[in-house]
C-alpha cells in the first residue's frame, strides 16, 4: 500500500479509531481537503462535492459494513489516483 494512502486516510480518520465512517470522509474532505490538495497528498480533481465523497465511500466499502478499514480506502485511493 502507498504511503500516500496512509497519509490520507489518517488525515480522513478524525475521531483516530483506525476506520472511516461516511460522515467522517465527507467532513474532513470538506474541511481539509484544499490542504491535502495544497501539501499534495490528493489530486485537486479528487476532492469533490459531499455526493463524489459518499460515491467513493460507497465504492471502497467492499464487505458493506459501513466503515471503511485503511485496506479497503487504500485498494479505491491507490487504482483511483494511480499510486
């Protein structure tokens, strides 16, 4: 897995439990997502609107369980940007 994904799903995870809710994804990308673009850490075109984040929530969400493991965002942010 790249570093950059573990980079991002840190600065994703806010509460620091290890998983990535929805609400969590759609909250830090919204608030921190012109820094992670900024630091480049994320693509520009890869933070979008709370509906292109809960898009990306839904497609990395591999077991249904509504948490996202780094594994699972690592597997959709690693193929999505090409790292």
């Amino acid at each position: 897995m790249s570093d950059k994904a573990r980079v991002l799903f840190d600065a994703l995870d806010l509460d620091h439990d290890g998983t990535l809710t929805r609400a969590e994804v759609i909250a830090a990308l919204h608030a921190k997502g012109p820094t992670l673009v900024a630091q480049g850490v994320v693509p520009a075109w890869g933070v979008g609107d709370a509906d292109a984040s809960s898009a990306l929530f839904d497609e990395a969400d591999a077991n249904g369980d509504k948490v996202l493991s780094f594994e699972e965002f690592a597997a959709i942010v690693n193929r999505r940007f090409g790292w």
